[in-house]
C-alpha cells in the first residue's frame, strides 16, 4: 500500500471522551503503517479549564502503545519546568517512556537530562506556536549541538518554510484544518509554505488580487468568477474551499518527506480523516481539488463512515493512492 508523507496527531484531551471510535482508527492505521502520534492535550485541556488527571493519561496509553506508531508524548505543565519534570519522572516509574517536552522555561543544557531519564532520543520542543521564528530556530539548533542523536520535533511549528530549514526530524500542525472556519483560501508553495488569504477579499477586490500560483489553483479546480457560488467557499467541511486548503497541507506534508521530514496533522475526530481521503482523491497535480467532484466524493466517504466505520478504515488505508499528485 502507499502511505501517506503526514502522519496523524490526536489528543488524549479529546480522545478520552470517544474511546469506541478512537481505537477502531488507531488500530486500522496502525496496522496500515500510518504514523501515528500522540498528544496528551495539555494545552487544549489548560485553555479550557479542563485539567489532565496524569494517572488517567497513563492509564489511557498502556495498552494502546503498540498503536502509537510515532509514539506519546509526555503530559507537560505549560511555563512549570519543576511540575513538567515531575509527570515526566512518575510516567517513568510506571513502566512508560514518554516523548519528553523541552518545554519554554528550561535551559538547553536539560536536553540530556530528559533523555537519559525516558532512555530515548525522541524530544519534542515547545514554543513553536509564539515564539518569533528566529529565535525558535536557533532553539533547535542548540539542542541539536547539545545532543546530535536526538529526533527532535517541533511543537505546533509549521509556519510559513521553516520547518524544512530548521534541524528538525517532525513537527505538527493543530489548526491546519481551521482556516475553512474563517473563509481562508489557502495554497502551498515550497517558497512560503502553506499561504492562505481570506476569499472576502477575492471577493471584493476580484480574481485579479491572486498571484499566479493562487490563479492557476483556483481556474484548474473548475473554478471562475463568474461561477463561483456561495456553496463552493462555504465555511464547511467538504466544500472546495476546505478542501482546497487540505490539498495544501498534504503537499506540505510531503515536501517535508521529500527532506526525510514528517508533519503530523492534528485530528479531533476520526472522521475529520474523511476530507484527507477526498482531497487525496480528488487532488490536481498543481494544487486545489476539482470540483464538485470533491465535495461528491467527500459526501460519500461521511456515507461509509457513519454506515461502516470498519470499512471505511479498510478503504481509506488499502484502497486509496497517497502517492497520487
């Protein structure tokens, strides 16, 4: 089978309250070898005032691990070194080996400390969502000089083409699939990464406000000014626009496989894997996606997930060409 260039990241935060549906998708990529990535949700869970009970969390991975194909990550306190330490040492002690948080706080020099303690050279780094880019890159650079053997992933770090010019071995996008939600057209150019502009503008200022690239996606998808409806840029998924912007984040993906890079893509539900599967399907070698045809064959894939959720797994990791352009 053909794999995917992006891996998935799912949130304990979320997943713990749909465990049914979340293990039949783990299990079906997993065994497809679809990377798999796991986040405990510390940050979701602290901007919602939902805190993460660490017992639960552990409770939770065990007998899941063989699934977790990219592995888990550790269960850190946002702007607390000591708490963050102290979940890292009591997950040890119960027989886990997490993927530690070098979280914004701790000095360089901690790099080793955290790997000797998991026994591993994964680390994740924080700050890639507010830190200025500059500065994030030269982090990433300091714990390569500080520990050459460690896979290093990027927190939240996909802006604009950094992420394939910083040491980095993954790094995960959270909100590569809200842009629909605030009328985004987004395209992907290895030049500047995924870019996305908001349609009002194309709408008020016309066709003529795109760049080349951003023409030629739009045109090639079927689309023009003069047949452009509301159905097509929809703040919803499956409409052009939202698949649109998902073509996007899989070219980023693979351009970051092309450079021995990975990107995980955040996941709420499982079925949100419905629009990778018709995006993929639908996808045009430059960009975009044709329509409707996408949104037919988003439609259909919702169909056999709320029908047979096993088939729809069985389809979406055998059947489907990942490598198609």
């Amino acid at each position: 089978m053909n794999r995917p260039a992006a891996g998935i990241l799912f949130s304990y935060h979320f997943a713990r309250t749909i465990v049914d549906r979340c293990d039949a998708m783990f299990r079906s990529l997993s065994q497809a070898g679809w990377p798999v990535l796991i986040d405990s949700g510390a940050f979701s869970a602290w901007r919602l005032n939902k805190p993460i009970d660490l017992d639960a969390y552990c409770d939770w991975v065990r007998p899941r691990r063989p699934w977790f194909t990219g592995g888990f990550i550790a269960l850190d306190v946002l702007a607390d070194r000591a708490a963050t330490m102290d979940n890292l040492n009591k997950m040890v002690d119960r027989g886990l080996s997490p993927i530690p948080v070098l979280t914004a706080d701790m000095p360089i020099e901690q790099v080793s400390q955290l790997a000797e303690l998991t026994g591993n050279d994964d680390l994740c780094v924080a700050g890639g969502v507010n830190w200025p880019l500059e500065p994030m890159v030269a982090r990433f650079r300091l714990v390569e000089l500080e520990r050459p053997a460690s896979r290093v992933h990027g927190l939240g770090f996909t802006r604009n083409n950094w992420p394939w010019r910083a040491p980095m071995f993954s790094c995960d996008s959270s909100s590569w699939n809200t842009g629909t939600q605030f009328g985004h057209f987004a395209t992907f150019e290895p030049v500047n990464g995924v870019h996305a502009i908001p349609w009002t503008k194309v709408r008020e200022r016309g066709f003529r406000m795109l760049t080349p690239h951003q023409l030629r996606v739009v045109q090639s998808s079927g689309i023009n000014a003069s047949n452009v409806n509301d159905k097509m840029v929809s703040r919803t998924h499956g409409s052009w626009l939202n698949l649109c912007g998902v073509v996007a984040w899989l070219q980023f993906a693979e351009h970051l496989a092309e450079r021995g890079r990975r990107c995980y893509l955040a996941t709420v539900e499982p079925q949100v894997l419905t629009m990778l599967g018709a995006a993929q399907l639908t996808r045009l070698p430059g960009g975009g996606c044709r329509y409707p045809d996408c949104t037919i064959e988003y439609l259909r894939l919702r169909r056999v997930y709320k029908q047979d959720p096993s088939s729809f797994w069985r389809y979406l990791t055998n059947d489907i060409d990942w490598t198609k352009r």
